[in-house]
C-alpha cells in the first residue's frame, strides 16, 4: 500500500464510522451488553468469551451497516443524504471493502471466543444483515 492510498484510507475511517451510524452501534452495543449481563449473571464471573463476544458483534454490526448504505446509496442520493456514502465523501468499493474486513475480524473474533452459540448467530446475523 503506497503512502498515498494509506493517507487516503486513514482520511476515510472517521466518514467509514459515521456511515456506520454511531449512535445505532451504541444501541446493539447496549442490547449485547444487556444481554450478556444477564447470561452470566447466575455464573457469578463475567468471562474473556463476553468482552471478544461484544467486540466481534460491534464489528459485525458496522460491516452490516456499511453494507445496508451502500445498497441504499441511489436512494439517499436522490432523497439528499448527507451521509459519507450518498454525499460522494466516501466510495462504495472503500465501504465494501471495509465491509468485508469488517466481517471476517468479527466472524474470527466469534470463532476464537469458543462459545458455539455466539458463532452461530454472528454467522446468522451478517447472512441476515447482508441480505437486508
């Protein structure tokens, strides 16, 4: 990767996450945290597969999102978005891109937390989030 292009992707990650929607990320950040809270609550012991499990969906939940504006992107050219994507700030192939990144670290991080269910449904939710 040439200086150039690094400067160029590095001038992209803030437009990247904003595209992701932040405050939407917050929200499945809170549902996940709710929810593992309460799956351990009778362990007693909050666990290392918890902390990669809250990780690996927030990654996967920004692929989603990447995906879903870039699928959007002629409608929200023509209803006036501002968003990084359907402003021209930020190319489709470098959301794709980013996109797939995104999901191969998250689906990696879900494998590595050894706990099956979480897998399972990382897999199911980027199907799911990607046919959307």
């Amino acid at each position: 990767m040439s200086v150039t292009q690094r400067s160029a992707l590095l001038r992209a990650v803030p437009l990247l996450w904003a595209e992701t929607r932040p405050v939407v990320q917050a929200v499945f950040a809170l549902r996940y945290t709710v929810g593992a809270v309460v799956g351990v609550a009778g362990a007693g012991a909050l666990r290392p597969a918890v902390v990669i499990g809250a990780l690996s969906w927030s990654l996967l939940v920004m692929s989603i999102y990447l995906v879903n504006g870039v699928s959007d992107l002629l409608g929200d050219r023509a209803n006036g978005s501002t968003r990084p994507l359907a402003s021209g700030r930020v190319e489709a192939r470098v959301a794709v891109r980013t996109a797939w990144a995104l999901a191969v670290a998250g689906l990696l991080l879900a494998a590595c937390s050894g706990v099956l269910a979480l897998l399972a449904c990382a897999v199911a939710m980027t199907v799911l989030g990607w046919a959307y």
